[in-house]
C-alpha cells in the first residue's frame, strides 16, 4: 500500500463535523396543509439566517422552513469552516467582477461579519469560534507577484494584513511548499460548521420559527397572490417564497442556468499529539488557502485535527449526493497534497474523508434569481464561501422579497445575473477536462494552460 492508502485505510466516509453526540434531535416533518407568511425552502445557513432575520424583524411573522434532510446534513455541516468578512469569494475576486461597488461590498461585508459575530455570541452558540485570522500562501514563486498584489489590495482597503516572506510563513506553518504569505488578522478565524448550523437552528426554534426537516418540496404552484409549495405529506401556502437551496437549485427550472452544483472533498486527520503539532508550528491556528491553480485549503479543529480540502469534482447532472465519492479511492489524490504540504507528518492517519455539494457561478458570489413575480426569490451561488457570507445573501433575499429598498438592492449583486452555463449534455464533458486540466496545469502546463485561460475568458476565475 502507498503511504496516503494506509493513512485512508481506516477513514470514516462521512463528515466530521457531523459525527458528534451532541447532535441535536430532528424536527417533525410536515403533515398536511398550512399557511404561512413566510415559506423558506431550505435548512442549510442561507435558510437558517433568513428565518432569524425575519423573525427579529417582526415577531408577529409567522415564518416556515421546510428542509429536505436534516439541518447541517447539506452543504453548511460539510465545509472547511474559514470565516471571512468578504461576501464576493475575496476581495481580489470583488474588483474582478464589481470594481464599481467594491467600497460599498468592503463595508456592507464588515457589517455582515459583525452582526454574525453579534448573534452567535447573543444566543450563547457554541460553534467552536477562533479568531487566528485568514491566511493565503503561494506554493510557487511564480504566485508570488499575484500575492504581493493582493497584499497591497487589501492594505489599499484598510485590512490588518501583514505580509509574511518564506521564513516568517514557516514560522507561522511549517511547510515547505510555502514561499511567503499574507496574513489577514482581524474579524477571520474558523468555526465548526456543523455546530453552527445546530445553534441557528435552535435560535431560530427559540424565536419561534416552524421547522420540518425531512420534507423534500415536490412542486411549485402559483397562485396569483402566492405560491403553493408541496412536500410528500403537506402543503404550505404562503406569499412569500425563499429559495435557499443552493447548489440544489429547487425552486425554478431556470435557476440551474446560473448554477453548477460542485463537489469539493475534505479529509480530516486524527488529532495531532502535542509532539506531531510542534513539528508544524501553526500556533496562532489561522485558517489557510494556498495559491494552487486547484487550491487547497486547511485549518485546525478545537482538538487539533488538520482539516485539508479543496479539490473539486464534478458528476454529470449536477449530481448533488453522488456515489463516486462515497469510495475511499477518490480521497487519494487530495490526501498526496497534504504530505506534500506537510511531508514531517508522515505518522499522522485521516479519520475521516467527505465531499460535499458547491453551487458554483462565474461571479464566484452570491446572487439572486426572482421568480413567480416577485413572490419567490433564489438566493446562492456562494461557491464554496458561504460560511459567513450566506447571512449577508439571506438578509438581500429577504430585502427583495419585501421590497423594502435598502440602496444594497441596487448593486449590481443584487440586480443582474452571473453569465449562464451550458445546460447537459454540453455541462459534463466541459467539466471533465476543465477538472483534469486544473489537477495538472501546475506542474504539466501545456494544452492545461490554454484550456484553463479559455475558460478564464468564459467568466470562470480558476
């Protein structure tokens, strides 16, 4: 057996954020026919945050979720849990798609990140927050010019980042892959996701939200003055509709123009002994991204597991539960990436290995689809940065559906659309190569690198 075989060979192909006894019990799901005045289909974060906005705003709201599975079983219990302020995927990726808004998006993130902050800590949530900081490392000297520019971009906007080079990045993580570093220090950190999701929903238990985990919505009927949602057992009616489901992307036929459900795969280790984390440093435990063109991304948990992730597949049909990656075999290449990051850690095995659903858009960033007149709206296309910013996406998609005309409904995130994707068969066959040509463009290049920049000139920033 290869080195990274026999540290998989006992992997639990399941989440380890969700492998607690702390598990909160599932909701009821729903029988019969009720109203509403507000419907949210879906559970994960978007949902969840939606649903406390709401409620706070008006207690007298009688607000409904209704979740397929079971809160956090999605997307939000199955991510790397690195918290950002950004609510554009970065700010590099901001000025790429709305230059002209970036100031307002800077401000309205800080706000979100805030008051998500605010309502964590309000409810006494226990999601295993640290506040280390974000960090982003070039494994290339060639990334080092990109980084410096993000360095300067982000001290152009005022955040306490600090640029570190080879032998202060290795001071802070001990790799050898790491060539210099930026170091973004306030208001970013990690969260255990999973932990989170459970805290919003009891919060929003407490406010006095009505929630039905295991029924799946079936059908869409309008109305006229609202929209009829069934589920397997019952119906809901209400005036209102919030699409909060993402990479699923239920609600209208024409959302999935717009979006691709990915998949990004995560390995866990088990938890490092105090001799095994000295060998790597990592004391101020920030979260970190690295500058491969298929990046990964890696954080320590509350007991001092290495989580690593990052590499992204794709099945045909957007599948979003596939059965590919439920084999050990998948975890491979990924789990080679972590003992090339950290080759002194050779002893160390994974506990567990996952992949989970990422609702992938040109603009890399929330958008919103309205539909049925106004009277449902889609909110998602996070690809992969929903953490914190899928509050900020609630709170606009709560915004349009009440019309209330905040100036954020008139940027460009919120009024237009990110370009459309290529619908199956054509969908498959592009991501195919796409995903071989970004596993290999960084050592291979060749027919890699032009594959990659056409696809850069379609819209997608890889």
């Amino acid at each position: 057996m290869t080195l990274t075989q026999k540290a998989l060979a006992h992997a639990t192909l399941y989440p380890l954020w969700l492998d607690n006894p702390a598990a909160p019990d599932t909701c009821p799901h729903l029988v019969g026919a009720r109203e509403a005045d507000l419907l949210i289909v879906g559970g994960g974060f978007t949902g969840l945050w939606a649903a406390i906005i709401a409620k706070q705003r008006n207690p007298q709201r009688e607000v409904v979720i209704i979740e397929a599975g079971k809160v956090a079983h999605g997307a939000s219990g199955r991510p790397g849990g690195i918290v950002s302020t950004s609510v554009m995927h970065g700010l590099v990726n901001a000025e790429r798609v709305f230059p002209k808004d970036i100031e307002m998006l800077e401000k309205l993130g800080i706000d979100n990140l805030d008051s998500w902050r605010e309502t964590i800590e309000s409810f006494g949530i226990d999601a295993d927050l640290e506040w280390g900081g974000e960090m982003t490392v070039a494994v290339r000297k060639d990334d080092l010019p990109e980084l410096r520019r993000e360095h300067q971009l982000h001290m152009g906007h005022g955040h306490d980042v600090a640029w570190l080079d080879k032998a202060e990045v290795q001071a802070e993580v001990a790799s050898p892959l790491f060539e210099a570093g930026i170091w973004s220090k306030e208001r970013t950190g990690t969260v255990q996701p999973a932990k989170l999701a459970w805290g919003l929903k009891a919060a929003a238990l407490s406010l006095g939200v009505t929630i039905y985990e295991h029924t799946p919505m079936e059908e869409v009927e309008d109305l006229g003055s609202k929209l009829r949602i069934r589920t397997h057992d019952g119906l809901v009616t209400a005036p209102k509709v919030l699409f909060a489901t993402n990479a699923w992307c239920a609600g209208h036929k024409k959302i999935k123009n717009y979006v691709v459900a990915m998949r990004d795969r995560v390995i866990a280790t088990e938890p490092l002994s105090d001799e095994q984390l000295s060998r790597i440093g990592w004391t101020h435990r920030q979260g970190i991204y690295d500058t491969r063109t298929q990046l990964n991304y890696m954080r320590l948990t509350r007991d001092n597991r290495i989580v690593y992730g990052g590499r992204i597949g794709y099945y045909y049909g957007d599948k979003t539960d596939p059965e590919g990656d439920r084999q050990i075999a998948v975890y491979d290449r990924l789990a080679g990436y972590f003992f090339k990051t950290f080759p002194q850690l050779e002893d160390v095995k994974f506990s567990h290995a996952w992949s989970g659903p990422i609702d992938l858009t040109t603009r890399l960033a929330v958008h919103f689809q309205p539909y049925y007149g106004g009277k449902g709206v889609y909110a998602g296309g996070y690809s992969g940065f929903g953490v914190t910013a899928s509050r900020f996406g609630a709170r606009l998609g709560i915004e349009m559906l009440d019309d209330t005309g905040v100036p954020e409904l008139e940027l460009g995130l919120a009024n237009s659309l990110p370009r459309p994707i290529p619908r199956e068969p054509l969908r498959w066959p592009g991501a195919a190569i796409t995903m071989r040509a970004l596993d290999e463009v960084d050592d291979k290049g060749g027919w890699r690198r032009a594959w990659v920049k056409m696809v850069h000139a379609m819209g997608f920033p890889l």
